[in-house]
C-alpha cells in the first residue's frame, strides 16, 4: 500500500501524537540524570523534584519580599497585557479589514499602507515605544497590537474579497445597501475566520509580550524568566516556558472550540 | 413586470469585443432563454442586465427608464452557485430580502414584523417544497433544494425581473425535471418577466416563451477579438406560451404591485 494512503486508526493516531512528548521527556531525564550523576550542583538540566520544588516556592508559597504568590502574579499581568492588546488588535482589523475588503475605494486607499506598514519588524520599534510612550503597561500593549495587527488586516481584508462576488450580487439584488452587506452577509462571514487569523497571530502575541516583558517590566511571566536566568535558574525557567506553552495552547484551543460552536455552518464552508 | 429593451448594445473589454450589434425588445412576463456555445457572451448579457456590467455603447432599458447602473432589488437573480448564504438557515436566506427591506439600520426584524414574515416566507417555503427544512443550513440541502431555496429567497423580495444563470445546469435530469415544473408555477404565479441563460436546449424550449440564441459570426483566429457575438437566432416558442394573466392564488411577494391589488 502507498504511503500516502495509509491511516492511522483513532487509538494509534492518540499513541502516535503521544509519542514525540515522550520521547523528548525521556531524552530530557536521560541528560539530566547524566549531568547530575557527575556533578549533583549542576544547574543547567535540573531534575524534575528540583523543578517541582521551584514550582511550589513560586507558585503556592507566599514570597517574603513582595507579599504574593508570584507565579499567579506573573500569569496575571501577562494575561492582561495579552488579553487587552488582542482586544484592540481583533476589534481594529475587523472593522479595518471589512472596510479594505469590501470597498474598492478603501483598498485603494489604505491597502498598500497596510501593505507595507505590516512589513516594518515590530521589534524594532519598540526603542521609539519605550520613548515616546514610556516604560508602563502602553507601550507593550502598543508593542503587540502593532505587531499583530496589519497581519490580521490583510488577512481579513483577503478573507473578505474571497467570498463569492455571488454572494454580494444577491445581497444587492434582495435590496441591500453597503452598511447592510456589511452588517449581514460580511460580517456573520468573516468572524468565524478571524478566529483562525488570530489562532495564528497568537505565536507571534506571545513573542511581542515576552520580549517587552524581558527589556523593561517589573512583572510578567518574560519578566520572571529573564529575572531569574541571572542565577542560571533552569528549575525555575523551564516550567514557566511549559507553563506558557499551556498557556498559550489553552488559548487555541479555546479559539477552536469557540469557532465550532459559534458558527456551527462553518465547518461545511471550509471543506468545500 | 417589465418590458426590457436593448437598444444597439455593445460590450468590449480593451479591444476585445465580446458582444455587439444587441438590438432586443422583450414584453413584459416574457420568459426568455438565452443559448449558445460557451464564451458567446450569454453571461456577459446577464451580467450587463444586472447592472454588474455596463455596456460600452448602446443602452438598456427597463419599463423606458434607463438601467440603473448597479443591482438592484428590482431584478432578482440565481446563480448557478452560491446563491444562497451559507451562514443563514433556511428559513432566514427567505427572510433576508424582508429584512433588509423594512429594518435598513439593523437589517433584522424582530416581534410582530419578523413573525409576519416568517409566515410568508413559511408559505413560499412550502410552494417550493422545502417545508421542514427551514432550521437546517443551505449546506444540508441537495444541490437541488439549494436552488429552489434561491428561487424562493428571491421571489420572496419581489423583484419585477428574474435573471438566472445557468440555474440548474449542475442537477440531476430528474430533479431538473422536478424544478422545471416549479420554475413554470413560479412564473405564472407571480409577476415575473424572466430571462434564464442556459446551455441545454431542451430545458430552454421546455420552459421558454422565446429563446434567443447567440452565435459568433466570425470565427477565424485572426477575427475571434474583433467581432464579438451577437443574436443570431430569434424564437417565438409556438404554440404561444403566454402566463396566466390572473393566477388563482398568486404567490405573495414583497411587492405592493397595483395590478395585483385591482388597482
């Protein structure tokens, strides 16, 4: 039988998915056990007690200095700084998206702004950030929605131009007005797709986050990471990437799920 | 109810003319087939029709007005494909034309408004054979109920034209049989003038009242851009197929027509 036609049952396919996250736990012990049976100082691959014990300090045990659990801390103030910037970025690019898609003259206007404006690196602005808006909560949260939105717009925009022209020809016909194809036929359409654009925009949320959060923060789970990476902390490190890793794929999931309960027709339009 | 008429209409893209010479008179609730080889023009004259396209020279008119340059509500239209809102049930794609008619801020109705609709849009359902499928979306429907969806969704708002693009082209010999027959009650129920492209014969003769073919004349490589197509064969179907002047129980549309009403 050809490769490309062999599948893997349901069982098999959970086992298989398994299998890459347990080879790299295996190789991680292995290297680690290695390291610690030479030198039981080493710091760079701890061991998973020595990483469990980190966790509980951060996460369940008070810190005598500032009065809180930090990990809680970190995850708060990360989150919120995520949570406000996709906030702006989504509700922006949908009404910026829709208005390039939809309207020939918008797209005339503003598509090759957005063009190359989505092409300046994000990372590179964040100097004049810091400088024009200071080192508080504005300028990583400007950092991100910068960094995520001309992607969304041209994503959206596109999204928008591929709807059948039949469809906005029968919206016409049945007596629509611009505002009105934009309200029903447009908009209940693109929604769910701006949950796949933001799917993919949420690798690169997370980067513009850790990164503002490693330069200048006094909070923020890249905060503690670039804090702490000051003692060669590993055991503190590495669960805080998994942590963030969960983080993350929780969100997507999240999204995911949204998507298919939301907007229950959709499944069908993406497959054809 | 319109007459159309073109007058000396051409269409050109750059040097390309894809139609020329058009010259048309179609009476009011003609039920006009246009056929041909692909690439005469066929769409290309639906299209100008919708006001998706104008002509590059000649004019179109409708009832002696000139043609509004954009789709209106005036004419209503099915497309081969996506034709109906895959988003909207059923029950809604009816509903959208109402909406938008009488909600022009929210484009929806709620209460007594959107009840009163749902009822209508539930009798046009059931005239065209979708009656227990209003909560299910265009996308659980058969090729065929997607079209008679389409033909109800447009009907319900009560266009004066009908223009169908190669509406059943993509069905089943027996459902297109099916949907003929209900195409023929649609138009003799309601005030519609219709033209329908097609490319099959035999559904232009079974269901027209005058079938208009279009031909190039030139065909040479070297002429293929520089004579476009244009009418070559005009056909009174006879015997003389005529719609009931008063149907029995016309199909409520969303037009307050005066002759409907006596007056």
């Amino acid at each position: 039988m050809r490769w490309v036609n062999i599948r893997p049952g349901r069982q098999l396919a959970i086992y298989m998915a398994a299998l890459p996250f347990v080879l790299v736990v295996i190789a991680y012990l292995l290297g680690s056990g290695a390291r610690l049976a030479e030198n039981p100082n080493d710091k760079l691959l701890p061991a998973l007690s020595s990483m469990g014990l980190a966790v509980k300090q951060m996460a369940f045990q008070l810190d005598a200095r500032t009065g809180s659990y930090l990990m809680w801390v970190d995850t708060l103030a990360s989150m919120e700084r995520l949570a406000a910037a996709l906030a702006i970025s989504t509700s922006l690019a949908l009404l910026i998206g829709i208005v390039i898609g939809l309207l020939p003259a918008a797209n005339a206007l503003l598509g090759p702004f957005v063009s190359v404006t989505s092409m300046v690196p994000p990372l590179a602005l964040l100097p004049i950030l810091f400088i024009v808006m200071g080192l508080g909560e504005t300028s990583k949260i400007a950092l991100i929605v910068i960094g995520t939105l001309p992607c969304i717009i041209r994503d959206l925009s596109m999204k928008v131009q591929e709807l059948p022209r039949e469809q906005l020809i029968k919206a016409q016909t049945l007596g629509a007005s611009t505002w009105q194809i934009a309200l029903r036929v447009v908009l209940p359409q693109i929604l769910p797709r701006l949950i796949d654009s933001l799917r993919l925009q949420l690798g690169p949320a997370w980067l513009f986050l850790i990164a503002a959060e490693a330069i200048a923060s006094d909070s923020g789970l890249g905060y503690r990471i670039f804090l702490v990476r000051r003692y060669l902390a590993m055991d503190v490190i590495i669960p805080y990437v998994v942590w963030i890793t969960l983080l993350a794929f929780a969100m997507d999931f999240a999204l995911r799920l949204l998507q298919r309960k939301a907007f229950p027709w959709f499944a069908s339009v993406r497959a054809e | 109810m319109s007459a159309i008429r073109f007058e000396d209409v051409w269409k050109e893209y750059g040097d390309h003319i894809v139609l020329e010479r058009i010259t048309l008179d179609v009476a009011p609730r003609a039920f006009l087939a246009l056929v041909g080889p692909s690439g005469c023009g066929k769409t290309t004259f639906l299209r100008m029709l919708l006001g998706e396209e104008a002509p590059s020279r000649g004019r179109i008119l409708i009832d002696g007005e000139p043609l509004k340059p954009e789709p209106d509500a005036d004419r209503g239209v099915v497309f081969q494909r996506y034709s109906v809102f895959p988003h909207l049930t059923v029950l809604d794609n009816v509903l959208l034309g109402r909406e938008l008619q009488q909600s022009r801020l929210l484009g929806r109705l709620f209460g007594r408004a959107r009840r009163e609709a749902t009822e209508q849009a539930m009798t046009l359902l059931e005239e065209v054979g979708l009656k227990g499928h209003e909560t299910k979306y265009p996308s659980a429907l058969s090729g065929g109920m997607q079209q008679r969806l389409a033909l109800a969704q447009a009907i319900m708002r009560g266009p004066k034209i009908l223009l169908l693009d190669e509406p059943f082209g993509a069905l089943d010999p027996g459902i297109r049989a099916d949907i003929h027959v209900l195409m023929k009650r649609l138009w003799n129920e309601t005030e519609l003038t219709v033209v329908m492209v097609t490319h099959d014969l035999s559904e232009a003769f079974s269901l027209a009242t005058r079938v208009i073919a279009f031909e190039r004349n030139r065909n040479r490589p070297e002429e293929r851009e520089r004579y476009g197509a244009t009418i070559s064969r005009d056909l009174e179907i006879f015997p003389r197929r005529v719609a009931q002047p008063h149907a029995d129980h016309p199909i409520r549309s969303g037009r307050d027509d005066p002759a409907a009403q006596g007056a």
